[in-house]
C-alpha cells in the first residue's frame, strides 16, 4: 500500500517564541514521537500536508515524512490537531511513529445499511454510535464500516459482538454494547391518544347530570310566581 509522502524540516528553536517563527514564516509547527525515541520538532507546509491527506481516511491517513532532504523518513498517523477556532487553519500538529507491524487504536464511522424489517410495523430504528473504535494495523484501517440493519425486528438489538469485521480488524468496544437497536413507539404517544379520545359513555353522564340539574331550576321558578298570584 502506497501512503502519502510529506516534506517536513526538523526546527531546533522550541516553546512559543520558536513555533511564532514558524509560523511567521508561512509554516505549522508540530512535533514527533512515540516508540521510545526522543520527540523531534517539526514543521511543514499546510496545504501541502493537506493535499496529500486520504480524503476518505483524513486523520486515520498513514504519512511518510521526509526528513532532512528526504535522508530520513518516519511512517507516522496524526495524533492530535490544534486548529484555530476562527481560521480553521492548522496551528500545530503532533505526528506519532507507527509500525507496518503493530496495531494502532482509530475511530472508523459506522455505517448502518438496509431498512429494517421493523420500521415496517411502526418501530423506530436508533443508532447509539455513528463511529466504531478499532483496533487495526495502519494499511488495514477501513475508511468506514458498514453494517446491514435489515433484519432488525421490532425489539431486536445489534451488539458489537454481533459485527463481522473484515480480518485484521478488532473492535475496542465492550461485546455486549448495543450499536442499534428498533424499539415500538413510546409508550406515552398512546397514552396521549387514549386520554384525546375519551369513552362516549363516560363523558354522557357528565352532560346529562349538568342538564338535569338546569332542568330542576326552570322548574322551581315557575312554581315560585304561581304562588304569588294565588
């Protein structure tokens, strides 16, 4: 697998005063590191960097920097971004050392396909987590993962341990967490509809007593002035 080749110059000058040269000069400071080797200070061109970015892969992009002239190379991911709230722009950028060999932790969006067999009888189809923490080596890493939801039931759930990953792919979280899942509809939805449609048998009696009740005033009234004329 071919990975994106970057040009960086290795920097002496460290804390602030040495990153505001850099930056001063139209370039991102950053630093390397990991494997148990001494950091080294960095800096490169940003849109270079981002050009040669896996548009698919962004932060999960394997980077083979060129050192020194291209006399030294590191195979490195990024490992955290500063970016400025207002510009967007890059600010610094740490870069640590992987291995073709080992595993590397990365968070993959997950991706859920199909229409599931329940939302034909009314159920609602949630999805707990839009990403998947993996566990994967850096040519193996996936650009998504995609997971078929069609034979979700209603009450049906989809486990973590329920996902066929493709080999070489290890998922981080617990087994037993529900990644989606189809539910009825909320219980107080029906509630709601039962009390805005009362029994017709209920309400009757209601109406029928305050009518009586009228009924037995008009009555007396009458009875009242018959007395004073006699």
């Amino acid at each position: 697998m071919d990975f994106a080749q970057v040009d960086v110059e290795v920097r002496t000058q460290s804390g602030k005063s040495g990153a505001h040269k850099v930056r001063a000069a139209g370039k991102v400071p950053g630093v390397l590191y990991g494997h148990k080797q001494p950091p080294v200070l960095l800096s490169f061109d940003e849109r270079t960097l981002l050009k040669s970015m896996d548009k698919e892969r962004r932060r999960n992009t394997v980077f083979v920097l060129k050192m020194n002239g291209g006399a030294q190379s590191e195979t490195v991911m990024i490992r955290e971004a500063q970016i400025d709230p207002i510009s967007r722009r890059l600010v610094h950028l740490d870069f640590l050392r992987v291995s073709l060999e080992d595993e590397v932790h990365v968070t993959v969006p997950l991706i859920l396909t199909g229409r599931a067999v329940g939302l034909q009888d009314g159920g609602q189809l949630h999805q707990n987590f839009h990403e998947l923490r993996i566990a994967a080596k850096p040519a193996a890493i996936p650009t998504k993962i995609e997971v078929d939801s069609t034979p979700l039931k209603i009450g049906d759930a989809l486990h973590v341990g329920d996902l066929k990953l493709a080999t070489g792919l290890r998922a981080l979280h617990d087994a037993k967490e529900a990644v989606a899942s189809v539910v009825a509809p909320r219980a107080e939805k029906v509630a709601a509809t039962t009390e805005a449609a009362p029994a017709e048998g209920a309400a009757a009696p209601a109406a029928g007593a305050a009518k009586a009740g009228e009924g037995d005033k008009a009555a007396a009234a009458p009875a009242k002035k018959d007395d004073k004329k006699k």
